[in-house]
C-alpha cells in the first residue's frame, strides 16, 4: 500500500510542472560543476614508473661496472602523487612526465675500495610539469643496492672455428690465427668465465691457401657464448690464414720378392692393406704413379711372411702427407701355401742299380718308378729325374727296396718311394765243344813243329 503511495506521489511530481522541475535540474547541475571546478578537494593516486639509472658512463671511466644494471633497470617505482582529480587524471594520460632515477655515478672512485658488499644507491622520483599542482607524498622502494665491480684487462687464447668445412676435393690444415691470445677488459670477478675467443670461418668455397678476417666471439668453457654486456675485445678482428690442400689416392705396387718358399711350398698371393693410400697435398696425386716398396725376402719360408712399412717419408718425398695415420704405413703378406703333389717317374733307364751280388741277376725289369713330389712345376718340369737303389747284401728272391730319387732344389718326394725287385742265381754257361777244322789246324800245327825239330837236331 505504501509503495502504491509513493509510485502516485512520484507520477504526480514529475506529471505537473514540468518546465520548472527541468530548470531546477540545470541549476544543481551548475551548482555542482562550480564546486567541483573551484572546491574540489585533493586525492592521492598511486603511479608506477621505470627506475632510471645514471651515472654509468661515469663509472666506467672509474674503471668500474654495475653488475646487477640489468636487475636495477627492471625495477618499478610506486610514487604516490597527491592532486585533485582532474590533474590526476590529466597525469595519467601524460605518465612519462614521472620518472624515478638513482645515480651510481658518486662510487666512481671506489676503485681501490672492497667492492664484496654492495652499496646503496637513493631513488629520487620527479615529475617534470605542473609542480605546483601536485605533490609527491612517498613512493617506495627509497632506495636500491649495486652491486659493483672492477673492469681488469686479461688475456684470452684465441681458438679458429670452422664453421663450413671444404668440399670433398679439398682438405685444409689447421688454420692459424695472427695471435695466439687477445686481451679482454671485463669485471674481475668473472674474468674467469671466459674460456677463450673463437674466431669462426668459413672454408666451403676455399680452393687456395685462404686468408680472411674474424671477430673474436668470447666463448665459455662449455662452448657457449658470453654475454657481452660486460667485455669489450680490444683487437676488432684477427686475421686467419689456412693452408689449403688437395685430396687424392694412391696406388701400392705389390711388391717384389726373392729368394724360395721352402720344399713344396709355393706363393699363392700378395695381399696389401691398404692398396690405395688416401693423401693430401699441394698438386693433384689421382695420377700419380704407384708407391714402390722395397722387396721381401721370402726363403724358406714355410708359412706367410707379413712385413710392415712406413710409407711417411715415401709421400713426403712427393709432397704429399697422409690423410690420416691409418695411411702412414702398408702392411704386406706374402701368402705361402703347401704345394698340391706332382707326379713324376724314373725311367728304367735313369735307374741306377749298385751293390748287386755278381752271382745274382734281376729275375724281371723293374720298370718305371712313379711317385708323388713337391716343388716347383716350372723346376719339376724341366728337370729330367734320377734315381738309385742299393741291393747290397741281398740274395736271391723278392725285395721291396728304398729309391733315392735324385730330385732338383726345392724339390722333395711327398712320401718315401719303393720298388719291389726280384733277384735270381746267375745261370753257368755250358763249355763249348772243338769243332773238325779247330782239330784239323791243331795238327797240322804240331806236325809243323816236329818236323823243324828233326831239321835242326839232324
């Protein structure tokens, strides 16, 4: 019911009148702009704002360096600005009219000074425009702690890398740089951060010796680079010279042997390892005749003769060096293997018998005698073989007897070679019978005598 009334009370208002309920809205309005504008009060607003550092380039003529710069430069500043709300609000819109700075340039005379503590550094906030319609009334943090340092000059060792090698034509030795170090001016205490400085280049293009330029890059002991920040390289560039050089292969001459393998030993092969020798030189080496090695002397040799050489001072003398040290010597074996048998005879003819009993004789020929040797085919071949066998205190009967065959150098029987012999009594012969004309002759040759007989005794 009460709502009721209120609802018809408010209708009523605003239903009657109308002209004058609307001027008097203008009016408070008016009313409420003047205060606002001549009256209005102050407020406090919070702004935050970048922390400036200065000073540093006057720290670093005293041979000083903030470490923590970086730290520093990341900080906010909360300055709490009091004004009235218009001028608040125009500040807002116009922020980089606040600033917040700290000087580290007062401690460029802390040289000499222990420099383990870090030292304090006041903020001091500002604000460029309209200082008369406002005031700073706090703002946090008040000040800041640096960390300084002092800036050392050291020595570094200088390292080439190559960052693209040569194509697979060419090869390189390793490059080398102008200077072995290069002097580095950086904060003392991580002076030891650093490992070295790369030089790096680029040889894919590289046909000749190659001459370039690098700029050191600080690299620490993990093969990372060094932020910089903090060191300055006093050599803007080194220079770099490589050797460029030109691969190719080689050839090995198997080599020559003397001397003979032992009795029924032959060489079946000459194995070389390598047989092409991968070098590397000034002058192209693809046609270039073979390396010749000395010869191997292999007799008596009853098994492979393996010999080892070092081919360094052969390339050498060509102007070549290896390309590794898998290609600094050549292994050689000479293969030497048993012989297969060859089959030979001895003619019956070639067979000399001694020690034969003169009342005993052979019973049957012997024949040709055909045994296995070992040796070399071209000497078996042509070689016309001997023999002899001994019947020395033997009799009448079968015996199977040792033949010596009489064999050319380097020849020898596979095994022992006997004969089966059959040796027989000597028959007697028959005495022959006088024929009529052998008596007839007889006397007439005793007649003869007798009769010169009787002339001289008559």
């Amino acid at each position: 019911m009460r709502k009721k009334r209120i609802t018809d009370f408010l209708k009523g208002f605003f239903g009657k009148n109308k002209s004058l309920k609307i001027f008097s809205l203008i009016l408070a309005f008016a009313v409420w702009f003047v205060v606002m504008s001549y009256l209005n009060p102050s407020e406090t607003r919070i702004f935050s704002v970048p922390l400036t550092i200065e000073g540093i380039d006057e720290l670093e003529n005293g041979n000083l360096v903030c470490l923590n710069i970086d730290s520093l430069k990341d900080q906010d500043i909360r300055i709490k600005i009091s004004a009235t709300r218009p001028d608040l609000n125009n500040l807002s819109a116009a922020k980089d009219k606040l600033s917040a700075t700290a000087d580290v340039g007062k401690f460029s005379g802390y040289y000499s000074r222990d420099l383990t503590q870090p030292v304090s550094v006041s903020v001091v906030p500002s604000l460029s425009d309209y200082s008369n319609l406002y005031e700073i009334v706090g703002y946090s943090p008040s000040g800041i702690f640096a960390q300084l340092d002092r800036l050392v000059f050291f020595e570094v060792p200088v390292k080439v890398i190559v960052e693209d090698e040569t194509n697979e034509s060419f090869t390189h030795r390793d490059p080398v740089p102008a200077v072995s170090t290069i002097t580095v001016k950086g904060p003392e205490s991580l002076a030891g951060t650093i490992a070295y400085a790369g030089l790096s280049i680029d040889l894919s293009q590289a046909r000749e010796d190659n001459v370039t330029e690098a700029v050191p890059v600080l690299y620490d002991a993990n093969g990372g680079v060094v932020d910089s920040r903090f060191f300055s390289v006093t050599t803007a560039a080194v220079e770099v010279r490589t050797e460029i050089l030109k691969q190719g292969e080689i050839r090995i001459a198997p080599p020559e042997y003397t001397g003979r393998a032992a009795a029924g030993y032959n060489v079946t092969d000459v194995k070389l390892s390598p047989e092409v020798l991968k070098v590397e030189g000034k002058d192209d080496s693809r046609n270039m005749s073979p390396i010749e090695l000395p010869t191997i002397d292999i007799s008596g040799a009853d098994e492979n003769v393996t010999r080892t050489f070092d081919v360094e001072d052969l390339l050498s003398e060509r102007g070549l060096t290896a390309a590794s040290d898998e290609y600094l010597t050549v292994t050689v074996e000479i293969v030497v293997e048993r012989s297969a048998p060859v089959n030979v005879e001895i003619s019956e003819t070639d067979l000399n018998i001694k020690g034969m009993g003169e009342n005993l004789e052979l019973a049957a020929p012997i024949g040709s005698i055909s045994f296995e040797v070992y040796g070399n085919s071209e000497d078996i071949d042509s070689a016309r073989i001997y023999g002899e066998i001994d019947l020395s205190g033997l009799g009448q009967g079968s015996h199977r007897v040792r033949v010596t065959p009489q064999l050319p150098p380097g020849v020898e029987a596979a095994e022992p070679v006997y004969v089966q012999v059959e040796l027989a009594v000597r028959e007697e012969a028959p005495p022959a019978e006088e024929t009529s004309e052998e008596i007839s002759s007889e006397t007439a040759a005793e007649s003869a005598s007798e009769e010169e007989t009787l002339e001289i005794g008559g």
